[in-house]
C-alpha cells in the first residue's frame, strides 16, 4: 500500500492569488496523478506526474494555471496559479504502485486539500 | 475514450435493506472498473475493482459488484444496508496500457451516488 499525505489539508486564499500543494508518499513511486472535485462534482483528472518527464495536462487544463513538480519519486506538488472563486475545489493526488496481492497494480488517494477562493 | 454513467445521484434504504448502486460504462478497450467510497470529510478509499478476472468481485465491507459485459454494466450491491455505509460512491473506468497490462494510468470517474441509510 501507500500512505499519502497532502499540505495543507485546507486553506481559504483571496482572488488573484495562488496556492502550492504539496503530496507526499511514503514509498517510491513512478506514475502519479492529480484531480480536482469542484463542489458536488465528481473528481476530473488535471494531469499525470510521472518522475523524469514533463506532466501530461488533461483538456481543459494548461501548465500556466496548475504547474505541477516532481523533483522525486515520493513527492510532488501542484500550484494553482492567479486563482478565481471557480478554483474552490478539493484537490486531490493519487498514486499507483504494485500490488502486494495480485499482479495489477493499486492506486491509492491522499486525503485533498479543500480549496477556497473569495 | 472511456466514460461512466452512475444512475441515480441520490439512493435511500432502510438499515438492512438492499444496497443497489448502478453504474455504466463506455470503453473502446477491455476495461478495468473500480468503486470508491468517500466519507464526510475524508479521502477515496477502495472498495473493489474488476480486472478481467472473475466476473463477480468481493469487496470490503460486505460490497460486491458483478461485471456484464453485454450490459456494459457493474452495479455496486450489499445485502444489508448498514449505518455505517453512508457516504458517497464512485465508479472509475481505466483503460488498461499497455492493452492486458497491470498498470491502470488515469480513471475516469461517474458523477457519485450518495447514499443515505435511514435507521
């Protein structure tokens, strides 16, 4: 399994500004993603963070908005960068390692971070 | 592409009553289907997944889920509704790469069913 914890838990930001969330897990891993849960939505997938390459944007989402790290292979971070109100969401990373008890792998969630933006 | 279609954004049962979440999927691949379930106030957590294996899959908590490929379908089930089993469910498709692998890469999830458990 892996345990991720994500930085902060919550924060309520004013407009225009912008926020780093940190995810951190406790094993290494390669494939990494990062999703967002606007309110009373289901999650959307921003992007794939995969360690030594660029992340992989989803429709809808570009670099300059949410520029993603992943210095290494247990810890990544995404920005939301000049935030509006539509921002407030839960962002949420997720990872996927091997399975201990099959040959296909598991993807495990951190517990979000909720997003406000006034 | 791949997409899911949960029927139902609301479900309400009676302690002990049947549990009966419905989902759909759309894949152009053999996929690989999942339910989560979040609580109040916490993370995703894994209740199963179908992985091309058996048909019908067991998992935490009671839950089981049945894959119909004629029916594009993998309805969430419970026997007996518990309390405790209020929260709001997810179906997530993958599309398995490379094409048979072990690796799931992105889900794509269903709008969530909440599902309310009156005593």
């Amino acid at each position: 399994s892996a345990v991720i914890s994500q930085k902060p838990s919550r924060d309520i930001c004013q407009r225009g500004t912008s926020l780093t969330i940190q995810c951190q897990v406790d094993s290494q891993v390669t494939m990494m993603f990062w999703y967002r849960q606007q309110p009373g939505q289901s999650l959307t997938l921003i992007a794939t963070a995969n360690q030594g390459s660029e992340a992989t944007y989803e429709s809808g989402f570009v670099i300059d908005k949410f520029p993603i790290s992943r210095p290494n292979l247990t810890f990544s971070t995404l920005t939301v960068s000049n935030m509006s109100p539509e921002d407030s969401s839960i962002y949420l990373c997720s990872v996927e390692v091997r399975g201990l008890k099959s040959s296909y792998n598991e993807q495990f969630f951190g517990p979000g971070t909720r997003l406000t933006v006034l | 592409a791949q997409s899911v279609t949960q029927l139902g954004s609301h479900v309400s049962v009676s302690e002990g009553a049947l549990v009966l979440l419905r989902c759909n999927y759309s894949s152009s691949v053999p996929p690989y289907l999942f339910w989560y379930v979040q609580y109040p106030n916490q993370g995703l957590q894994l209740l199963l997944k179908y992985t091309s294996a058996a048909t019908l899959v067991k998992g935490i908590n009671g839950f089981e889920a049945e894959f119909k490929k004629s029916e594009t379908s993998f309805h969430l089930t419970k026997p007996s509704a518990h309390m405790s089993d209020a929260a709001e469910y997810f179906c997530a498709v993958s599309e398995s790469y490379p094409a048979g692998g072990t690796s799931y890469g992105k889900l794509t999830f269903g709008q969530g069913t909440i599902l309310t458990v009156h005593p």
